[in-house]
C-alpha cells in the first residue's frame, strides 16, 4: 500500500506545469513535487500516475517513489498568491506527492545515452499504458545519479478522461532503439492476472518501488527545485 505522509510545507510552485503542482515538504522530512486532485485534469490522472508507476516499477524501469500526501486546509488561508490559495482550498485531503529528485536534469538524447535494452522496455510500456505524452521534445525522463528516471504519465490510460483509448505518439527518435519487441516476452509475463487485480484494489496496492540510486531519495535538506520536469 502506498504510504501515506502529511504535508508541513509549502515551498513553491512549478508554473511549469498546466496543473500548477507544488514542491512541499511533509512530516517524514521528505520533499515531494505534488500534484493536487482540485486542479483542472481531475482526480482521474492522479490514479493514472499511480497505476502507471506500479505497472512500471513492476516491469524494472526505475520511477521517482510516490505517497498519498494530506493536505490541511489551513494551507489554503496561508498562502499568499490566490491561484495557488484556490487550489490549495480546492485539494484539501489526499493528493498524490512524487518524491523530489534534487539535482536532476531533464534527459537529453545527445548529453545522457541510454541502451537499446532500456529504450525498447520504455517503448512498450508506453505501449501498454496508452501513454500518449512521451515525445522527441517531452520525453518525460529525468537524468538523476546517472540513470533514467520515467516521470509523468498522467496522459497515460487515456480512456480515464476519453472513455476510450488512443494510440500513443511515436517517440522511437528519442530514444533510439534496435527493436520494440525484444523486451517483450520476458516483460508482459510479470503482469500476471493476480497482481494487476491486487494492484487495482486499494487495500492491496503495493507501494511503487524506490528508484535505485546509491543514496536515499529523502533529501533531507535539499535545495531550491532543479528540474523535475518541463510538463505536469
């Protein structure tokens, strides 16, 4: 079950996004990049982002980890600037917080290459989950401790907000792969009927896996937000 944490802070917007998400700090000393169920898209993404993450982290590919982050409504009186207020007031409750990389950049291509192996896992995953967002110019990756990272996939499992589902963009120039298929075999035979329906029902929804990385991804005492992503 994903853990549950209580949000202490707010620190700052990432006006970035279209939804406006937050960087919070919260009672485990923590700090989370959080996405707030009162903005435009819905509670729908939200769920979206959390099945993706553990479909993900099932089939090996490292994402950042996730907690169900309450927000108290005193937040909403407190902060000074009204779009944010507004939301703040409209998200009071549990929200969904993705733990804050510090210094992590946005994956570029040419800077940070990747193997085939990883490139064709990441194609078929898209694949799976109808993700339609990862793009030549969004690929939606992070470059933190010498990894990839996958971030964002709240415009995956279109038919939550569609009532249908889309085929995803083509992204293969950026991330170059030899084929789409040789990770295929050994990948869809972890999604296994038993877990995808655990994953589905709430009491038994495993926790996302930590992204591996030599140290902790708690980053106490981190400094101001790096890059955790253009799009959100």
């Amino acid at each position: 079950m994903i853990e549950r944490v209580r949000l202490t802070r707010y620190v700052s917007p990432f006006r970035e996004g279209g939804s406006l998400p937050g960087l919070m700090e919260a009672d485990d000393e923590g700090t989370y990049v959080v996405k707030f169920r009162g903005a435009g898209q819905g509670p729908k993404v939200l769920v979206a982002e959390v099945l993706c993450a553990g479909i993900a982290g099932l089939l090996g590919l490292p994402v950042p980890r996730l907690v169900e982050a309450e927000l108290d409504a005193a937040f909403g009186r407190l902060e000074g600037d009204q779009e944010v207020q507004e939301l703040l007031r409209a998200s009071t409750g549990p929200n969904l917080g993705v733990d804050f990389l510090p210094g992590a950049f946005d994956y570029s291509v040419r800077a940070f290459p990747v193997d085939a192996e990883f490139v064709s896992r990441v194609l078929w995953f898209d694949a799976l989950v109808n993700n339609v967002d990862r793009s030549w110019h969004n690929p939606n990756l992070l470059w933190w401790h010498r990894e990839p990272v996958l971030i964002d996939h709240s415009a995956a499992l279109t038919f939550t907000t569609t009532g249908r589902a889309r085929v995803p963009i083509r992204h293969g120039r950026t991330l170059r792969a030899s084929t789409c298929c040789s990770g295929s075999p050994p990948m869809w035979t972890r999604l296994t009927r038993h877990w995808l329906r655990c994953w589905t029902r709430t009491r038994c929804a495993r926790s996302p896996p930590r992204c591996p990385t030599p140290g902790s991804s708690r980053n106490r005492g981190s400094a101001a937000p790096r890059s955790f992503g253009r799009r959100t």
